[in-house]
C-alpha cells in the first residue's frame, strides 16, 4: 500500500528540481499528478520517465489565471480529482534595493507570491466542490523568516507564502482542506547550480547549518508527502523548515 494510494496531485514547477523529485515520490506512493510548468519540453522528460498512466502535464505559466484554472480542470478530466496540490513554482533575481528593476520586482513577486494565490484559489475552489477536503502544500523557502541582501523581492515574495499560508489555512480549514508550507533552505538543483559553482558560497551556507551539509530535493520531497497524506491529518497553517538546522539562531561560542 503507498500512502497516496488512489490520490490525484498537481505539482506545479514539476519539471524540475525539487517539483520533480515531489512528482517522483507521489507516484512512488501510488499518487496520479498532473506536472504544471512553463517548460514543456521538461514536463514530456518528467512523463517520458515515469509514466503516461501515472503522470499528466500541464503547459501552465502560473502568473496566468486562465491557465491555472485550466491545469485545474485537466487533473479532474484526466484522473477524475484533486486530492493534493503542491504549488512550487517559484524564481529568484538578484539586484540591490536602491537599484532593483520594477520589472524584475513584478516577475519574481508574479511567479513566486501571486502565483501560489492563483494557485490556492483554483486548488481550493475545487476541492470545495468535491467536498472531500485536501491537502494544499506551498514551497516557501528559509528566505521568508531570514533576509537576504540583494533578494527584496524573494524575500518578500516567500514571507508572503507563508503569511497566505496562515490565511488560506484558517478560511479553508472548515471544508477540511489542510494548508501548509515548506521552508527549504539551501537545496542541490538547477536553480541554486550557478550559485553554488562559486568557490566558497556552498561552504558558507554549510558552516550555516548544524548537521553541516546542503540538502538534495529527495530531502524536501520527503516532507512534502508526509504533508501530502493523511499521517499529518491536524497539521495546518504551518511552515516547516528544512534547512540542516541553518534558521536556528546560534549563541556565540564561549
Ligand atoms: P528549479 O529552477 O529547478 O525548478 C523550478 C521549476 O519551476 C522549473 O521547472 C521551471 O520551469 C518552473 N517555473 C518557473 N517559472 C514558472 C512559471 N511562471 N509557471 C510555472 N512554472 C514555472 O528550482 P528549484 O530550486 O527546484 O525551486 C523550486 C521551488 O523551491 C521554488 O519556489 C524555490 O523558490 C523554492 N526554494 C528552492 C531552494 C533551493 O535551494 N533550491 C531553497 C528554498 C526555496
């Protein structure tokens, strides 16, 4: 028996990273999912590996409500449901405050907050309807309680993840839709490769954490299914990191 077992998911962002390695461990776990993403040449890799029975995909660019509501209505017409949905989609840009491009500021807030909303909206309204509740699970980042210079607009953005986190958790919890986020902090994939190629960056992260390593998407996709299935049935409104121990506040050493 897997423990999602006759569920439907979507995973948007599921073509890469750490969507992909949640898409993987869903199906593992005897899950269907629809993949939303941007990048359809990486959604038909992510079918093409595991599955047309098992996995659909949805071109989707989550900024756009009328595709969100589309991706919506695909997991229904194709699996017939929605049970879970994790909304993982998310970007970074880098520039200093006093210099930060407007441009730059609307995509990343676009893609990363107002996104998860459009998300959250469609995802919820749906399972509403059913009627059978659901489990609604955010990719926030370690980013929405710790600043980081040159990131105003991720950083915002994931504090605000968390925040519609809370929000969604309390108006939804009545039709026993569950909403959660998770916190990851520094994890291998193709999105932080560029940054962690620098000599030291990934090291100085590392000397951040207490167990003293990065994580890997595996790590974060094990959190998100057990959000994901019944074992975590009176957890809502909650944001778990999952960071190697890099948000705990250190004392000085003495
Ligand atoms: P990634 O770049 O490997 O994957 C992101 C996926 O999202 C890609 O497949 C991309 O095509 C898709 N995507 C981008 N814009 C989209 C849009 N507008 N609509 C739909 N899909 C879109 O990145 P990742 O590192 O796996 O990050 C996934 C999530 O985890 C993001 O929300 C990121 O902010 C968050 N996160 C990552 C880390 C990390 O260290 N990797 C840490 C904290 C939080």
């Amino acid at each position: 028996m897997g423990m999602l077992d006759g569920k439907v998911a979507i995973v948007t962002g599921g073509a890469s990273g750490i969507g992909k390695a949640i898409v993987e461990a869903f199906v593992r776990e005897g899950a269907r999912v629809i993949v939303g993403d941007v990048d359809a040449a990486g959604i038909g890799r992510v079918i093409g590996e595991l599955g047309h029975n098992q996995v659909d995909g949805a071109e989707v660019d989550v900024r756009d409500e009328g595709a969100v509501e589309r991706m919506v209505g695909q997991a229904v017409r194709r699996f017939g449901r929605l049970d879970i949905a994790v909304n993982n989609a998310g970007v970074g840009g880098f520039a200093p405050i006093q210099a930060y491009p407007l441009e730059e500021w609307e995509r990343v807030i676009g893609i990363s907050l107002t996104g998860t909303f459009l998300c959250i909206k469609h995802e919820a309204a749906r399972m509403m309807a059913q009627g059978r509740g659901g489990s609604i699970i955010n990719i926030a980042s370690l980013n929405a309680i710790q600043p980081a210079e040159g990131f105003a607009a991720y950083c915002a953005a994931k504090a605000g993840v968390a925040m519609l986190t809370k929000v969604a958790a309390l108006e939804l919890g009545r039709h026993g839709i569950r909403v959660n986020a998770i916190g990851p902090g520094l994890i291998h994939t193709p999105a932080t490769a560029p940054m962690t190629a620098v000599p030291g960056v990934e090291a100085a992260f590392i000397a951040e954490t207490a167990l003293g390593r990065a994580g890997e998407p595996e790590d974060v996709a094990g959190l998100a299914l057990y959000l994901a299935s019944d074992v975590s049935s009176l957890m809502t409104g909650q944001t778990l990191y999952i960071d190697g121990g890099a948000s705990l506040k250190k004392y000085p050493e003495l």
